[in-house]
C-alpha cells in the first residue's frame, strides 16, 4: 500500500456543521419537498415530516456521525475496524440470501441468482465491513443520477440569464422541459459542468475545499431563499398560499401517505450512504455530537420549510395549483416567475438555489468514494478524486442519455433485460431505484449495528466526549432548563437522552426503517379510507422522482 496523505480534519465546529448541513440539504428540500407537500394537505404532510425526521431521521443521523468520529474513517474503514471477528446474526444472514441465490438459480433466473448468491458469499465472509462497502457504492450510484438532475439547474441558470424562460403557459414551459432533458448533448454537457465543479471542489481537500465552499455556500443559499420569500409573500393573495402550506388537511393523510413522509425525511438528511460517516471521521473528540447533530437536522428541516414558504405563495398567488407534481421546479415555476414583475430575474435567482443545494450535497457524496480510496488504498486525493469524479461522469452519461426512455443505450437494456427479467422506463429510473433500496438497506443496518453489534453503551460514551449532558443528565431536567440545577443532578438517572436514544436506535428506528424499505421495493402499499388524487398532468411524468439528499 502506498504511503497514505496526512488525514485532515474540520478547522471549525461550525465548518463541520455547515459542510455536513449542506450534505443533508440538496434537490429533494427545495425541489421534492414542496410539491409533495403540495400534494398531501400541506402543513399537515409537514407536521408528519417534521415527526419522522426528529424520532427517525435524527437518532441515525448521531450514530452514523459517532461512527465516523470514533473509528476516523471512511464508512467501509469504520465497520473494518469494529467488524467483530466472528458474528452469528450476520453468518446466517448471509448463508440466507445465498440460498435464495441457489433457489433462484435454480429457476433459470441468473441475474438475479447470480448477484444474490455473490452477495451472501460476500457478507457470509466480511461480515458487517459490508455495509459500509454499500455505502460508498451508494455514494457512486447516487451521484451519477444526482448530478444529471443538478445539471439541469446549471442548463436553467443559463437559460433564465439570457432570457429563454419566458413561457406563457405551462404547457410551452413543458414542451421546453422535456426537449431540453431529452437532448442528450445538451443533458451530458451539464451533467459534465457540474461534475467539474465537484471535482475541483473535493480536490483541495477538506478544509480548503469542502469546509471553505460550504461557509461560503450555505449563507448564499440562506440568503437566496429569503430574497423569493419576501418577493413571494408581496405579491398579491399570497396570502392563500400561505394559508394553504400552514393550515393542515389532515383529510389527505392515509397510511400511505405517512410512509411517503418516513422516506422522504430519511434520504433528505442523506443517511444510509456513509456520507455522515465520512464527514463525521474529521470532527474532533471535543466536538459536542450530540449539538451538532440537532443543528444539521435544525438547518436541514429549516431549509425545506422555508422552500415551501417560498414556492407556495407564488403559486397561488398566480393562479397555479400547489399538486402538479415533479414538474414543480422546472415546468410550474418558470411559468409562474413569467407572471411576474421582472420574473427571469427571480427565476435565475430561484434556479441559482438550487444549484447551490445541489452543489453542497454533490461535494458529499463524491467526498464518500474520495475518502475510501484515500484511507484504505493510499491513494493520493487529487488523484482518487479525478479517477472516480470521471468514472462517475461515465455513468451519469447513461443516465443523461436514458432520462425518457431507453431509445440511445439500447443494448444497456437489452444486457439488463437478459439479466433480471423487466426493467424500468430509462437507465436513469433504473439507478435511481437501485439507490433507493441502498439507501434504505444502509440505514436499517448501520441502527442494527449500532445498537445491537457495536452496542450503545460505547457509542454513548463516544458521544459522551464533548457532550457530559448526552448521557448524565435526566431528560425531563433538560426540557425543563434545569440541568444544572442542584436540586435535579442527581446521580442516578433512568430516563436520560442517552437512554431514549438507545431504544429508539435498537427496536423504533430499524422498524420504522424495514416499513418504509418494504414500500419503497414495492412491497408494502397501505391504503386509507380515502385516496390522494393523481396530480394535473401539466408537468413532465418522472415515475421514478429522484431522492436527492
């Protein structure tokens, strides 16, 4: 192995928080959030939201960053050197879906036998290293969609700055859409851009790069998203807009509807891909975790209600319908700045938004293939991240050519047809749905892990480093201020956030976790007594919406 690069680490608390912040906020806070909010009763889908990423999303955010900071490596690094040597739960889980490979063999289906049988022989002999190997895959597949969509936002900047999102009407801004996104030089090109902007990003490191881009960013996107605010809620009857997003319809809420929200408040803090892992391995033992953890949720939550508060009242106020849809961003939007007093201004304003949301979340998960090939195979960082940042580019140039159907990479679907049988609409569906089940699978297995391999006791006593309060102070005494009141510290505390943390992590959240998996595979399907109407069809049908961290 090559001599490894000094490993570095955050110059700041605050640098970490704001770097990891812009991990978690990405596409699907200002992009996704909204028109599935628009499309479930509003405050009452938020309310639901808010609820699953506080007893969910942030109990696995803090053991995934714990994980980082006390093994202080990459995510297949961390479960290397914590992999105990010999694990029965894992032993047997991999002889099960080894068998299910023989089974599935068996009858002729060789895809599908084939990966199930490799994997079972893979967990079968790593074990729990696994898991973190998923997730820096995780990262790689991720980003090679991600970035195609973020693409788009650079293709949008361009077109609002020179005056090309005048539409009148929905439909032409629908008919631009889909001609833009199904020209696959125009789509590879910025698809090219923004890989570049990763690369050079992650190239200078963490904190002249990511740490220094993300100080920078973060108060920019901030600052873009009161700018359409205040625009928005002056234009007139925003206020039924406003009404709309903070007035709850719990009629449209069924169990459906629930699961939706499960899922979106678990990739939108980009959980289960090793990216909390790996920005967690450069924080310092005096770091409070446990703090910080709750101000990236905080910024993360805050970011996507304040995307909804921006969106809605222009919406309504222009006479749009809040559920059309994933056209949202690039159809509904730039018809409705179109309406407005010097409308290609805030449309250039909005689409800079989200490229800076996705431009935080991009350095991320590149960040997590950079820092596996950097720690484990000595790799210099200039050089692992112009290897993979153009391997990914590679990939991400399928699913740029595939994002309606599979027309330009056909033998790519005859290949996979032969393999596993049907496949999706495009490429770019396809990957998008191999990353869902990563994601989901990685979350659920980091809980396990944590709660029940690694166990909670050493996980708290490493959150304990820089944060007494975790594991040593009542709960109640905390909600109620009074932690440092004599007459509350007393030395034996049942009830302590370390306590309600550990139940959560071992039984709620793997629980939890499994249902929103079983959805997302197809698996589970909950109906309510009433059934959310399919949105207008104004907007381009991406069946397969992206789950952006």
């Amino acid at each position: 192995m090559a001599q490894q690069e000094v490993r570095e680490g955050w110059r700041t608390g605050f640098g970490f928080i704001l770097a990891a912040a812009g991990s978690a906020i990405g596409l699907g806070n200002i992009w996704r959030f909204p028109y599935i909010t628009g499309q479930h009763g509003g405050a009452a889908f938020v309310l639901i939201y808010l609820l699953c990423v506080a007893l969910i999303g942030l109990p696995v955010m803090l053991c995934e960053i714990s994980l980082g900071r006390h093994t202080g490596r990459n995510p297949v690094g961390a479960f290397r050197k914590l992999n105990p040597s010999s694990c029965l739960l894992a032993h047997l889980f991999g002889a099960g879906i080894a068998l299910c490979g023989v089974m599935a063999l068996l009858m002729k289906s060789w895809g599908w036998g084939g990966l199930l049988l490799l994997i079972g022989v893979l967990i079968f002999k790593y074990r729990w290293t696994l898991v973190g190997v998923m997730g820096v895959v995780a990262g790689f597949v991720i980003l090679s969609f991600y970035s195609v969509v973020a693409g788009w936002t650079i293709g949008y900047v361009f077109k609002a700055a020179t005056g090309q999102l005048a539409f009148e009407t929905m439909e032409a801004a629908n008919a631009s859409f889909v001609g833009f996104i199904g020209h696959p030089g125009w789509a590879i090109l910025c698809h090219f851009l923004f890989m570049a902007l990763c690369v050079v990003i992650v190239c200078r490191g963490i904190r002249g790069g990511i740490e220094k881009v993300s100080k920078l960013l973060m108060p920019v996107l901030l600052g873009l998203i009161l700018m359409l605010i205040v625009r928005g809620l002056t234009l007139p009857e925003a206020r039924e807009g406003v009404r709309y997003y903070l007035s709850p319809d719990f009629s449209k809420i069924t169990p459906q509807c629930i699961l939706q929200a499960l899922g979106l408040a678990f990739f939108s803090l980009s959980l289960g891909m090793g990216a909390m892992i790996t920005y967690g391995s450069y924080v310092s033992k005096g770091q409070n975790l446990f703090k910080s953890t709750l101000a990236i949720v905080g910024l993360d939550v805050l970011i996507a209600f304040l995307a909804g508060l921006a969106i809605f009242p222009a919406v309504f106020a222009l006479g749009f319908k809040p559920d059309v849809g994933a056209g949202l961003a690039f159809v509904a939007l730039p018809a409705v700045f179109n309406q407005m007093p010097q409308g290609l201004l805030w449309a250039f304003v909005f689409f800079l938004l989200l490229l800076v949301a996705a431009l935080t979340s991009g350095i991320s998960l590149l960040e997590v293939v950079v820092a596996y090939w950097v720690d484990e195979r000595g790799w210099t960082r200039k050089k692992a991240t112009l290897v993979f940042g153009g391997c990914i580019f590679a990939l991400g140039c399928l699913c740029a050519a595939s994002v309606m159907d599979w027309t330009h990479i056909q033998p790519v679907q005859r290949a996979l047809t032969t393999m596993f049988g049907r496949t999706k609409d495009s490429f770019f569906d396809t990957m998008e749905v191999v990353s869902d089940w990563m994601l989901s699978l990685g979350g659920l297995l980091i809980a396990l892990f944590v709660g029940w391999i690694w166990g909670v006791r050493r996980a708290t006593n490493e959150i304990r480093q820089g944060s007494e309060n975790f594991a040593d102070v009542h709960l109640w005494s905390v909600l109620a201020g009074l932690k440092d009141d004599p007459s509350h510290n007393s030395d034996v505390h049942v009830i302590t956030l370390a306590s309600v943390w550990g139940v959560f992590v071992r039984f709620i959240c793997p629980v939890a976790i499994v249902i929103a998996f079983l959805n997302t595979i197809g698996w589970l399907e909950l109906k309510g007594p009433e059934t959310i109407p399919e949105p207008e069809p104004a907007a381009i049908e991406l069946e397969a919406e992206t789950e952006a961290p």
